[in-house]
C-alpha cells in the first residue's frame, strides 16, 4: 500500500502543477465542446471523496449521478476544484492507511459494473488523477503552452 499511497500523492502534486500551468485558460474547452481542465481535477476531486468513503464504509457508497453533476459543475474555478481535491485526497489516503486487512480482499462492484478488491480500490484514485493529468498535459500543447 506505500507504493500506492506515494503515487496517489504524486499524482495529486502533478494534476496541480499541470493546472495552475494553464493559468487563465484552465476553464478553456477545445472547441468550446471539450472538457476544460478544471471540470477535469473536479472529477478527480470528487472520485476520489467517493473511493474515501468507500474504503471507510467498507462497502460500495451511493452514487448520486444528478448530485455529482451538480456539485462538479460548482468546482468551476481552479481554486475551487483544488479545494476539494486536497481534502478529498487526504481522506481518501487516510481510508487507504486504515483499511482492515481482513476486508482488503472483499469485491465491490462499481456502478459502471467492474469489480475490484477494496486494497485495489485505490488504484482507481491513481489512474483517474494520472489520466486526466495527461488530458491537462494535452489541452496545454493544443494551447501551445
């Protein structure tokens, strides 16, 4: 689980880097119909708040798709995408740290029907910020940042 949580941490470290790089344009959408970055570390805010709860509850926690929509659409600057994802991200590796080991190997399914361990859970935290770093990574070069 370090290796785990030190990746979780770095990818946190480096989807605000990338972030605060884009500075005025980080509400930019390629097209006007692409994601802009910010939408995409409140994604990764609130996926990670709902992998935290997960692991505290030891049990696959609600998902309220109208809910999540409506409070990503409220992260709407970069302040406050990064205000959301810092604590979520620390509640998330303290769920990680204090998962009984007996149920680290109980599966859950997620709502869009994969199924993973609760230990393995967490890795969807890494993945999800590690992609949408390099989504942000991309909208900078369409930029030419």
């Amino acid at each position: 689980m370090d290796r785990l949580i030190r990746g979780i941490e770095s990818s946190v470290v480096e989807l605000e880097k990338e972030l605060l790089k884009l500075g005025e344009h980080a509400t930019w959408s390629p097209l006007d119909k692409g994601r802009t970055a910010v939408d995409q570390v409140a994604e990764c805010a609130l996926i990670t708040d709902w992998v935290a709860q997960t692991l505290e509850d030891c049990a696959i926690a609600p998902m309220d798709w109208e809910a999540y929509g409506t409070t990503k659409a409220s992260l709407d600057t970069v302040e406050k995408a990064l205000a959301a994802l810092k604590p979520a991200t620390e509640r998330c590796l303290a769920a990680v740290r204090q998962l009984p080991s007996e149920k680290a190997g109980d599966v859950v399914e997620l709502p869009w029907g994969e199924k993973y361990t609760l230990g393995d859970l967490a890795n969807i935290v890494w993945w999800n910020n590690t992609y949408h770093n390099g989504q942000i990574c991309y909208i900078q070069t369409l930029l030419g940042i």
